[in-house]
C-alpha cells in the first residue's frame, strides 16, 4: 500500500472550514484513499474515501487530485467535536488499513 | 455507532494470565480485522479474518491468537501477558460490497496488565 505524508497539527477557527491536506504520491491505480479520525481514544471513525473521483458525504468533502497523488479532507463548518486526530490511508482492495501518525486537527473557539 | 460491538470495555489483569476479547461485527460484514494501539505506538495491525478464516497476519506476537467463528463473531486470545500488552485493542469489520469498502471499527478494550 502506498505510503501518505500529513501534517503534524492544524488548528481551525470554529465555524469556518477545515482542510486537511494529504500526499499520496506513489498511489497505485487500484488504490482508494480513505479518511478515518480518532476522537480521545475511541474506536477509529469512517468519514469518507475516493478513488478517482471527488465525493462528498454528510460529514465531509473529500478533493482528490486529478493525478491522484495528493487529496484534500473538507469539513465544511468545523465545530470543538471535530478536535481530533485525522488520517488519510491508501488501500489497495483486500488489504487491511495501514495507519500513520495522522494530523492533529484542533478547533477552536 | 458503528455497529461493531465489542466486549469487556475495560480488562484489568495481572502479569502471566491470560484474556480473551470479544467482536461481533455488523451484521453481514464477513471480514473482521484486529488492531491493537498502544501509547508509544500508533494503530498497528494485528490480524485479519474473512468468513472463518485467517487472510493477513500483521505484527502479532506469538503469545496472541485469534478466530472466527460461524457466527462471524471473533475472539482475541492474549496469553502470558506482559506489562507491554496494555494497549487499547479495536477490533473492525468490513462488508463485501465492493473493492473499496470500508472497515468500520469498535469502540475497543482497554486492557491493563499489572
């Protein structure tokens, strides 16, 4: 499974906009990009995932690039619940999720 | 709620013993998947089951097992347990709808070992 590269930390105002960025160069055609988030320690929770096409679902945006080497998570109107830490995950079919240090995504009043 | 339920929430034992942690998937999901994060580690993938039986082994130590029974729930098995097994411990479930489906995970055991 390709490998991603995320920031370490964001921070977002509550209320506007949160993207978070992620770096999928060495994707494989058959590889989907997936976004989970972990809130305190909790089971790992679904948002959203892609192959080559943008989507969009009741919590999230998900922007991928037309090369498919990088993919942008929007979350519209961000509130303190979205305080989390956030992964971006490429998976090729049958293989089980990789996950790496994610992004820290902070939002604040 | 994501549907996979786990069991016990909470696991406090001693060093030496040995545990067992539980998964029902969602209902019709065929493959189970184990993941264990500990502090100083990320999520690190465990095992993987797909309508009985063993399909990917990840970092699992030979002190842990796992299976997959009819019924499609699983168990975790941990044995001769180490102050380094305390970890939290997720267990995921994915339906076979389609390549890109994705896994959908519990909400954990918290097991501490002392």
């Amino acid at each position: 499974d390709a490998k991603t590269t995320q920031p370490t930390s964001m921070d977002c105002a509550e209320g506007r906009a949160a993207n978070l960025p992620c770096n999928h160069s060495t994707i494989s055609g058959n590889e989907y990009v997936y976004w989970y988030r972990q809130i305190h320690s909790q089971g790992p929770q679904y948002i959203i995932h892609g192959l080559k096409n943008n989507e969009t679902n009741e919590m999230a945006s998900l922007i991928i690039t037309e090369d498919r080497k990088s993919s942008t998570l929007i979350l519209p109107h961000a509130t303190l619940r979205d305080t989390a830490v956030y992964y971006c995950i490429v998976r090729g079919y049958g293989n089980k999720l990789v996950f790496g240090a994610g992004t820290i995504l902070r939002v604040k009043s | 709620d994501s549907g996979v339920t786990q069991t016990p929430k909470h696991l406090i034992t001693a060093t030496g013993q040995r545990v067992t942690l539980r998964c029902s998937p969602r209902s019709g999901d065929l493959s189970v998947y184990w993941y264990q994060q500990s502090l100083d580690q990320g999520l690190q993938f465990l095992i993987q089951y797909y309508n009985g039986e063993e399909r990917a082994k990840g970092n699992i130590l030979e002190r842990f097992s796992a299976q997959q029974f009819p019924d499609l729930h699983s168990e975790l098995n941990l044995s001769s347990l180490e102050l380094g097994d305390s970890a939290l411990y997720f267990c995921a479930s994915r339906p076979d709808r389609g390549p890109g489906s994705p896994l959908h995970f519990g909400n954990g055991t918290r097991l501490t070992v002392t």
